[in-house]
C-alpha cells in the first residue's frame, strides 16, 4: 500500500507545449532566418548558431534548407564573377540539396598555370568562397573539357602561351580535349610534374591562414601571395571552410640526367641541391599552421596517406583545429595568480 502510495504522489507528464513559431505565418518564419544568417543564406553563419533551430522540427528543417538553396544561385553567381574574366568553375551553381550547397568544388584549368596574372585572378576569386562556413571545399587542376573551355583558353592566353601549351601537349596529334567517348587519362594531357604544381599548392596556405604572411612562413617557403610586390593585392580575409581538399591527377615524372641529377634549369626553390631526394614541401610549415589553427597532409597518387617527402602526391588536405579550451583545474590555478 505504502508503494501504491508513492506512485500516486508522483507527478503525472504534462502535454507536450505548443510550438508557437510554427503558428506565425510562413513569411514571418522567413524573416526571423533571415535574422539568424545574413541574407538567410545558411553557409554565411556558423553552423553552431543555426543547428539547434534547424534540427528541431522536420518543417523548419525544410523550410530553412529550402530558403538557403533558392538563394544559392544568384550567391554563387555573383562569387564566381567577381574578378572579371577568371576561368575558375565554382559548381555546384545551382545546387539541389543542402548537402551540395555545403560541399562546393572549384575546378582551376592546367592552361591558367602558363599566365601568372591569370592565377592570380583565381586566387582572388577563390577568397570569397573560403569566407563561406562550408563543410567541404574541394579544388581541382583540370584538363581541357570541352571546346568552351578550348575557346576560353584562346581568348585568355597570348599566341606565344597557346603555342608553349600545344607543344607541351603529350599526345599530339590528338585534339587538345579528350572525345566524349574515350576514357579519360590519369596523367595530365600537358607535362605536369611536382615542380610545377607546388607553387600553387603553397599559395593555398596564404588563403587559408593569412596570419602565416605576417613573417610566419617557412624559411625556405618562396611562394607567399603578399611578399612579393608583383602580386597583385590580396585582402585579409578569414576561411571558414572546415575541410580544404586540392586534387591532382598523377603527376608525371621530373626528368633526371644521367648522372641522377635534375637539370641545371630546374626551379632551385623546389629542388635546392639540384637532386630529387630533397625538395620543399607543404607540411614544412605545419608548425607555423597549427599556431594558425590548421594541419595540412597529403595522399599518393594511390591514395595512401604519407607523411614523407617523397612520392606523389594527388591529393592535400587541410583541417580545421578545433579551439582547445582550458581545463577547469588550469582556469582555476590562473584565476588564483590573478588574485593573489
């Protein structure tokens, strides 16, 4: 009886209490996401602020995933003619779900490589894409795909670059693009060995931490976007991307003489001893990046993750840090100094 008793003292559940946002009208719903992201477009505000909300109710789900896409094209549109004239291809533009919206890919064409102003255009145009809080951010070198990209090229590069291009082209007489119905190779159609990419790769890291162009670079790093004055300038802005990935196809391989050495033309900056045992890499600088709340690592061109100098590489990574936050017994000893 005494057990009966205390069952019945407990207190009984109430009912659930009503959602009173999803009793405004669709348009006020609208205006308070607005609120929430700037313009309403999700990616442009931390996910910390807007995931609670979002993964409380399916409707609201839908409705603010839905308000994000509608506003995705005229976004990414505006992103990807900033810089007048720069063939880099933002895609998706028109995504479909939120999960495209949150894992954009840039696609750099291997012709661009040959116009330093040109890459230059595409760097600048990557910035407002890295100030987006995106998931994933995937950037590709890429072949010639088609004959819009072929017009692109002729408009971009000068007669002397097409012709350097042409003669560099591996298969020739071949067309300058692959048919739609052959197989698309592993190697680049033009000679691309490491010496020619890393350039580039390097320059990520002054996009991603621009605190590493205050004299926090490597020694040997020679490729920072704001040291040199014939680079044009570039703003200091903040990546937000969590995930940064700079695909490759497989590299082709540098030429040695018979001695075993490089030529006495190649780049010294990436080769300094003139053989292929030593040369600059990216993950030098992975001190410097953890201070700025990064770590970059790269995979072989087989997909296996090395964390030596040496191979090919086909894909780098760079990660987001999480903030370490200090224990309690550590806030609490600092607070004990500060009083005393």
């Amino acid at each position: 009886m005494k057990l009966i008793k205390r069952r019945d003292r407990r207190p009984q559940a109430t009912a659930a209490t009503p959602c009173h946002l999803l009793a405004l009208p669709a348009e006020i719903r609208l205006l308070i996401y607005s609120h929430i992201a700037p313009d309403g477009f999700l990616p442009n505000a931390p996910y910390q602020t807007y995931i609670g909300l979002m993964l409380s109710c399916p409707q609201i789900y839908n409705e603010m995933t839905s308000e994000a896409v509608r506003l995705a094209p005229s976004i990414l549109r505006t992103i990807q003619f900033s810089v007048n004239a720069t063939p880099m291809k933002l895609q998706p533009l028109r995504p479909t779900t939120f999960a495209s919206l949150m894992h954009l890919t840039i696609g750099i064409p291997r012709w661009a490589m040959l116009d330093r102003p040109t890459i230059m255009g595409i760097l600048q145009a990557m910035a407002p894409v890295l100030e987006l809080h995106l998931a994933r951010l995937t950037i590709g070198l890429e072949d010639l795909e088609g004959e819009d990209d072929v017009l692109q090229m002729v408009e971009t590069l000068n007669p002397a670059q097409i012709a350097r291009y042409v003669s560099q082209v591996q298969d020739m007489p071949a067309p300058l693009y692959p048919p739609s119905d052959s197989v698309a190779s592993d190697h680049y159609r033009i000679r691309t060995t490491y010496s020619n990419i890393i350039g580039l790769v390097t320059a990520m890291n002054c996009l991603i931490a621009p605190g590493m162009c205050n004299g926090k670079h490597a020694q040997a790093n020679h490729w920072c976007l704001r040291a040199s004055v014939l680079n044009p300038p570039f703003p200091t802005t903040t990546c937000n991307v969590r995930k940064i990935a700079f695909r490759l196809k497989r590299l082709h391989d540098e030429k040695v003489c018979g001695c075993g050495r490089l030529p006495a033309h190649y780049p010294h900056l990436v080769y300094p001893f003139r053989g292929s045992s030593y040369r600059w890499e990216l993950m030098l600088e992975n001190p410097s990046l953890e201070k700025e709340r990064w770590m970059v690592h790269w995979r072989d061109d087989k997909g296996k993750l090395s964390w030596s100098l040496k191979g090919k590489p086909g894909l780098y990574v760079w990660l987001k840090l999480k903030e370490k936050r200090e224990s309690r017994l550590k806030r609490a000893v600092k607070s004990l100094f500060r009083q005393t």
